[in-house]
C-alpha cells in the first residue's frame, strides 16, 4: 500500500511538473484526475502531502501548484526520461561543424548561437584558458512569461550582461567535467533564482578546457535541453581535436 502511495506522488508530480513546463499556468487537482482516473479528493490529498514535502506551492489562494525548486530536482534526479535526439538535429550539428572554424574562439561562438537555436534559451560557452565567456539568445528568454515581470527581466539582463554570475557558475562546475544542472537559488545568484542552468565540460588533447551550456526559465524542458548539451559537449570535443 505505501508502495503504491508513493508511485502516486510520483505521478502526481511528474504531471504538475510537465503540464507547467507546457503552459506555465498553476496546475490544478481536477486537471491531474482527469489524467490519472482518480477523484478530485483523492489528488487534493496526495498535492497537500507533496506541498508538505516542499516538492510543490501554491503561489495563490485557489490557485492550482507549481513546483518548487525541490520538485524539479526530484524530477531530473528521479522521475525524469530523456529524450532521444532526433536524427536531423544530430545532421545538423555535424553540418555546422563540418564548415570551416578560423580559431577556437571561433568555434565557441558558434556553439552558444547554435545551442540557444536548437534549445530556445540562452547558449553559453567558457574558455577557461581566456576567461571568457560567449552567450547567444538572450532574446528567447523576453518571450518566457516568467519574465513579463519587469523587475525579473531586468536583473537577468543585467546578469546576462556583467557576466560575473555566469562565470562563477561555470568555474564552480570545471572541476567536474560531467552534466550540471542548477536550478533557481542553487544557482547562488539573485539574478538567476527564476532560472536553471545546464552545463557540461568539453576538453582539448583530453584535458578539460571549458564548458558549454544554457540559461533559461526553471520552467525548462529538460527532457531535451539534457541531451542535447550533453551531445553538443561531445562534438565540441571532437572539433576541437580536430582543429588542433
């Protein structure tokens, strides 16, 4: 019975979490019953116990959830399944490496502009030799409802621009040359607590040399973002190599 309880709340979650990625309204009970067969009651029950767990909140009176920062880490650690990536964006990130690259800065360049086309967020790349990094599609994130609130989109242009939060994000993460991914207050920045960041190192002669990556809303679709910084990370390398 507990077994069965818990697999619930893991439906429950997964649901509130993937229909608020979709369209990022509050999710409501009658909503989830409807997916799930089960009454009302019985998912106002189990979103109380998640919202005890901290996993989901209630941003206003009779409003649906939404997850917390909490709810979207059990689901990218937990509940999550990455998607395959398609054949033609695998072709096309061969083709856009296969034209001709003058010099690394060159080809970083390229991978923030082509990371934020293939995710609609913010690509970013770090040298970590130069210390600097390249961002592309700061545009995609104006767009994002989140961000109609002045205030927010002010501080994360402002973020976007200085840089500073960015790098420290990234030098924290060059240590480690696998798959990060912070989400809002992890991110130890006031300017990125409504963002999640994704990054993933590459190397040069075998030797980690920097990382690439993306910014955008927590509200994030990670079920492809992940695999698809995870692949670009891999290809960089391979360039890399190969311009050497």
């Amino acid at each position: 019975m507990l077994k069965d309880f818990k697999k619930r709340q893991e439906e429950v979650l997964t649901i509130i979490v993937k229909h608020y990625v979709d369209t990022a309204e509050p999710v409501g009970s009658r909503f989830v019953s409807r997916k799930l067969g089960l009454s009302s009651a019985t998912i106002r029950n189990v979103m109380a116990d998640l919202e005890e767990m901290g996993f989901i909140v209630q941003p206003h009176t009779s409003a649906g959830r939404v997850p917390t920062d909490k709810g979207y880490r059990f689901f990218i650690d937990t509940l999550m399944k990455i998607r395959v990536i398609e054949n033609d964006v695998i072709k096309s990130i061969r083709e856009e490496y296969g034209h001709a690259l003058r010099s690394l800065e060159d080809a970083l360049e390229r991978t923030s502009h082509l990371i934020s086309h293939l995710t609609n967020y913010v690509g970013i790349t770090l040298i970590s030799q130069y210390d600097k990094v390249y961002l592309d599609g700061t545009s995609h994130m104006i767009q994002e409802p989140e961000f109609q609130d002045f205030k927010k989109l002010q501080s994360l242009v402002r973020c976007l621009e200085e840089k500073k939060e960015i790098l420290d994000i990234l030098h924290r993460d060059l240590e480690d040359e696998g798959l990060k991914v912070h989400i809002g207050n992890e991110n130890r920045s006031g300017f990125l607590r409504d963002c999640s960041v994704v990054t993933r190192g590459y190397k040069i002669r075998g030797r980690p040399c920097g990382r690439i990556g993306v910014i955008g809303p927590k509200r994030m679709l990670y079920e492809k973002v992940i695999p698809t910084i995870d692949f670009l990370a891999g290809a960089v390398t391979e360039m890399l190599e190969e311009l050497e």
